[in-house]
C-alpha cells in the first residue's frame, strides 16, 4: 500500500513538472521568435485620388496610390520615389493588348524630379482588369541639405498606350506630404536604380525600344594603390517596375555574354573600362531575369579619389557588335568611390647574416633517480579553463528553454503511463 502511495505521488509530481515543461517550451518558443531581426525600413503613405475621363466611363472612380521612399536620404544624391499604381477597372477592355501609361506630378522640397514625364506601368489586355504596378521616379537631395525632403503628390494622369485618348485625370484634396529625413542612410547608399534605354541595332522588333530598370550595385575595393590594377564587382538586378529584356530573334543562345562598362574619374584613372561575363540560359521570345555579376578592373595612376558611375550594357558575343545594346543616362547617376594609396614600396634587403664561433661547452653527466607520487594519474585542469569555443557570453538561448521543456515533458510522460498502470492494477 505504501509503495502504491509513493508511485501515485511520483506519477503527480511528473504530470505537474510535464506542465511546467509545456510552459517553458511555449516561453522558449516566444524567446526565439521574438528575437529581433534586420528590417528595411521604409517611409510609405497613401493618398486618395478621384480619377475623371475615359478610363473609367462617365462617373468618377476613387483611386488610393500609395508614395514610398527610404527612410533616410543623402545630401547630394538622388533617392528613389515609388508610386504605387493599385489595380484598376476599366470602363471598357481595349481591343488589343497595350500598357497602362503613368504621369505623376510630385513636388520635392527641397529638391527636384530627375526624370519627370510619362512612365510605363503594368501590362493590359483585352480585360477590363489592370494590375497593380509600381512606377519610379528619382528625387535630387541638393547638396547641404538637412533636415528632410517632403513630397508633395499632385496631378495624376492614367491612360493607355493604344489608343490614346482612352484617358483619366486624377487630382487629391490631399494637404498631407512624405517627409524623408536627411541621414547616412538610405537614398541608394549602396546600390542605385538604373533606367536603360535598350535597344537592337538590328531592329525590326515589337519589344523595342524597351525601357529596363536595373537595380546596380557596385563592389569597390578596402585598398587599392596607385599603379596596380583595382577590381570592381558589378551587381545587376532586373526590375519589375520597367519594360521586361526580352531575347530577340537571332539572339546567341550559346554562351551568350553581357558586357559592362563603367566610367571613371579621379586618381589618374582612366575614363572607361568593361568587363564581360557570359549569361545564363536563355531562349529566344522569353525575358532575360538574371544578370551575372561582372568583374571590371580599373588602373589608378595616383594617389587620391576614384569615382565610378554606371555606363552602358550590351548583350551577345561581342562588346562592339551587340545583339542588345543598353544605354545609361548621361546624368543623375549614383557615385561609388575609392581611396587610392601609395605604391607599395620596395622590400628592405634581407640582414647579412652574422658568422660566429661557437664555444666548447662542458658536460657533466649525474644519475637521478626520480619517485613517482601516488597521484601522477590525476588529471589537471588549467587555471584559466578549458577554451571549448562556446559563446558564455551571449547570454540564454531559447533553445535551452526547449531543451528543458521537452525533458519535462518526457517525465511527464513516463509519469503518466505509471499511473495508468498503477491504476489498472488496483
């Protein structure tokens, strides 16, 4: 009877510790969850719209378009304004298949749009369904600037490409504006979106000229030195918010090569240079998506500042007779710069080495004899600890949490088959 007793407690105890294990894996759960990670922020507002005219038919349509940006700008630099175009709803569906064309007036201040005018939003087809697309706009942060820019959005025109009068203008009694503040970051730190204007020498192709929005990223070198070559890595992406490059008729499809030039200036540098790499699988009549990155070496001839810009892309087997040829604005483009050091000096001549004559040395030979202790197999630990490469100081882990919980839970477990059993036999 006793020892039925103590079982029953031990199976209690148990399914009391395998709750208490259930919470300590919900509690880790929550610990390893909520554990911050990086975010992209980003400043986004919505602003309403009552859109009038052919597009739509004879009544009004509301429109919410949403403006978005970094959350921080250079002074000097340009920055990227997404206009959010949402879906829309025709009056009627367009015979044939045509785009959606964009006109945003927006007001910086302090600063200017580079690119004003007519953008190309999203593909239309015979449907009276337009989908969503973003349209890009670049915004010039004049330089000593501080503070923050603030946008102001004005008069918005929809139309479609074909045919032409098929129109609608939108206004907003809107008073609100995007502010983004002047910082280190954002505004294209790092990368910078490019609008291409593609085009095949050929000709003789529906798809072009196509407007392509590349996404550039240049990698500069941690130290460079004058009279020694400097490796740039350049990094495209293809974006949505631009027509789509599509490989034309008569297209190597076999090794096909992107080649990529970029300018220079500063440091006795000299003003272009290109790099090539060979493309990915294509097929003819299908748009190119990826874009392999593209090593370009660049020879300073003095100490200072290199600055780079992005210049023009082509496509096929060669850099002077392209399938594709790619040309970058002239302005408006991102700098990614370098420092240029000295040229490393000439090593120092290696010492001469010094002869010297060795002296006799005495030796005296003795016989020691040495005892054991009764303890030479112990085993010592080293005053500072053993170096076993954990991280003691991160602190807890919600793992440890999980760990433990689930222990509990097993003796839960067990605790529960015995009183089970124990009750059974009783």
């Amino acid at each position: 009877m006793l020892m039925s007793q103590a079982w029953r407690r031990l199976a209690r105890k148990t399914s009391a510790l395998g709750l208490m294990g259930t919470l300590v894996v919900f509690v880790g759960s929550i610990f390893l969850v909520s554990t911050p990670t990086a975010a992209s922020a980003a400043a986004t507002k919505q602003f309403s719209y009552s859109c009038q005219g052919t597009l739509f038919g004879s009544a009004a349509q509301t429109v919410s378009v949403g403006l978005s940006a970094p959350d921080s700008a250079t002074a000097g630099a340009t920055f990227d304004l997404t206009v959010n175009i949402p879906q829309l709803t025709l009056a009627t569906a367009p015979t044939t298949a045509t785009t959606l064309q964009v006109n945003a007036t927006l007001t910086p201040t302090p600063g200017s749009i580079q690119d004003p005018g007519v953008k190309t939003g999203a593909n239309v087809t015979t449907s009276t369904t337009v989908p969503a697309k973003d349209v890009v706009y670049k915004v010039s942060v004049p330089t000593g600037t501080t503070g923050k820019v603030s946008v102001k959005p004005g008069q918005l025109v929809l139309s479609l490409a074909s045919p032409s009068t098929t129109t609608a203008t939108c206004t907003t009694t809107s008073t609100e504006v995007l502010d983004v503040t002047i910082g280190t970051g954002g505004g294209g730190t790092d990368t910078d979106i490019v609008a291409y204007d593609c085009t095949l020498p050929s000709g003789g192709d529906a798809d072009y000229p196509a407007d392509v929005d590349i996404k550039v990223a240049m990698t500069t070198p941690t130290s460079a030195s004058a009279n020694a070559d400097a490796s740039i890595t350049w990094t495209g992406t293809i974006q949505t918010t631009g027509d789509g490059l599509k490989v034309p008729t008569g297209f190597p499809t076999t090794s096909p090569k992107i080649f990529v030039t970029i300018k220079a200036s500063g440091a006795g540098a000299p003003a272009t240079a290109t790099g090539e790499a060979t493309l990915s699988t294509v097929t003819v009549g299908q748009d190119i998506t990826t874009l392999p990155s593209v090593t370009i070496k660049v020879k300073p001839t003095t100490t200072g500042t290199v600055s780079l810009t992005t210049g023009d892309l082509a496509f096929g087997t060669s850099s002077t007779s392209p399938a594709i040829k790619c040309a970058a604005p002239t302005s408006g483009l991102k700098a990614f710069t370098f420092t240029v050091g000295s040229a490393s000096s000439s090593p120092s001549p290696s010492p001469t080495p010094t002869t010297t004559t060795p002296k006799p040395t005495k030796t005296s030979t003795h016989t020691v004899t040495v005892t054991p202790s009764s303890n030479t197999s112990k085993s010592k630990t080293p005053k500072a600890g053993a170096d076993t490469g954990e991280g003691g100081e991160m602190g807890p882990d919600g793992r440890l949490f999980i760990l433990t919980g689930t222990a509990l839970i097993g003796a839960a477990a067990v605790g529960g088959l015995i009183m089970r059993r124990r009750s059974i036999r009783s």
